[in-house]
C-alpha cells in the first residue's frame, strides 16, 4: 500500500539526520517540508517563537495538545531542563507511533511521553493517572474547535496555576475563532498575539499566548 506523507516525513528523518541530535531532525523536517511535502509542523518562523516563550517559562511540566509528528515535542523537550518533561496527546495512532519514532531518533524520548487518545479523555486523568500537580506550559495545536473546551476542561481540573502558559498555534490561520473570543475576554487570562506566518507558507498566521492568573 501506498506511504504515506508522515512516513515518508519519518524516513527522511531516519535516512539524513544525525541521531540524537534533536536540531538536525528539526531542520530536515523543515527542508523536507518546504521543499517537497508541505505539513501541519508549527515550523521554523513560528517554532522560534515557541522557544522563546518556552526558554522564558523554563516549565518543569509540559502539555501538547496534537502531537502529529512530533516536531513541536522535540522543540520544546530539547530545551527543557533536566527532570522535566512533556506529555503530549495524539488522537491519531499513526501519527503516534510516527512521531514516537522520530522523537527517539531525536533523542529526547527520555523527556517525552505520548498520550494516546481524545483529550477530554487524557487531560481528567492527569493528576491521578499521570502524576501531574500543576501545569507549567500549555501547548495548543490540535483540533482548533477543542481549544476553548480544552483550556476550560484543564482548568475545571486543577491543572492551571497562577503563572501557568498556554500557547496556541494557528489562530489566525485555520483559525480558533471560539478560542479567542473566550481567552481574550477572561479576567482570568492575560493574553498577547504574537503575529507570524503558517508553516512553510507567506499566508499570514499567529499564536496566541495567555497566561492564567489565578481562580480570583
Ligand atoms: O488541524 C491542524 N492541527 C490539528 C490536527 C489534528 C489534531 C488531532 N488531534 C490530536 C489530539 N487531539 C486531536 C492544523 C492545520 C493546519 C492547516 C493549515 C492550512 C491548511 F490549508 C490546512 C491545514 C495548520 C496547522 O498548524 C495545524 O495545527
Ligand atoms: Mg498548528
């Protein structure tokens, strides 16, 4: 049967780039997918963003939310400090066992954990299955329409704590429209735009960052 694109992303990844090397499997997927195959990777203009925002949080404990194949897990673990570590949601499990694959390549496997299934399944289950406490970070990039809900549900949780960040990907394009009416209007958030460009592409594009300032 036919590759498919992630495959094909994965053997690109598996055949040029150096292993455990966590910057030389960002770019080849970067090369890979400006070059021939464009995919939904945050990418290298909005991925620097993520890292700033990730190196001024330095978070001890990482949510993603879509982690497809991988390429924003490795550019957050690759910065994280020693004990800390990401969990990162997939609902679908050939993305999962693609992106396991490349994460390992990478080797940040030992910061990384996927988590198999819907969110509004996995995210209830953090604190007692996962051992979660508080949520430092908060990654948003899987389905747009989940991000309202989703950022509700972590909350209803006790997830969030005074400080903690949330970063959405593609709120200008696709779009998280449901999302941006609620996190701008909350008291409870302060929210900036940070403006930029859809992966691979000159189509205008933003993330948005907001963090929580407590249940008061
Ligand atoms: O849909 C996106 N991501 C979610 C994928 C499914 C997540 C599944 N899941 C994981 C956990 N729970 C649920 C996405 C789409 C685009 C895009 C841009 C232009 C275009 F023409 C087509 C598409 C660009 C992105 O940067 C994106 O992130
Ligand atoms: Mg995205």
């Amino acid at each position: 049967m036919d590759q498919s694109k992630e495959q094909r992303i994965l053997n690109t990844v598996s055949y040029n780039a150096i292993k455990g090397n966590p910057e030389s499997v960002l770019d080849c997927i970067d090369k890979y997918c400006s070059k021939s195959e464009w995919a939904m990777n945050v990418g290298d203009e909005k991925g620097l963003i993520l890292d700033k925002i990730v190196e001024e949080t330095n978070p001890s404990v990482v949510l993603e939310l879509g982690t497809y194949c991988g390429y924003s897990a490795i550019r957050i673990a690759r910065l994280l400090k020693p004990k800390a570590r990401l969990l990162t949601i997939e609902f679908n499990p050939e993305f999962a066992s693609i992106a396991k694959e490349i994460i390992e390549i990478a080797g940040v496997n030992d910061k990384v954990t996927i988590l198999e299934g819907h969110s509004e399944d996995i995210i209830p289950q953090l604190k007692k299955k996962y051992e979660v406490e508080k949520l430092d970070f908060v990654f948003l990039d899987h389905w747009k329409e989940r991000y309202a809900p989703d950022t509700i549900l972590l909350e209803e949780c006790g997830l969030l704590r005074k400080g903690s960040v949330l970063l959405a990907d593609n709120i200008i394009y696709p779009g998280a429209p449901e999302f941006i009416k609620y996190i701008r209007n909350n008291k409870h958030f302060e929210c900036t735009t940070f403006l930029s460009h859809l992966e691979y592409m000159k189509v205008e594009d933003a993330m948005e960052k907001a963090v929580y300032l407590g249940p008061e």
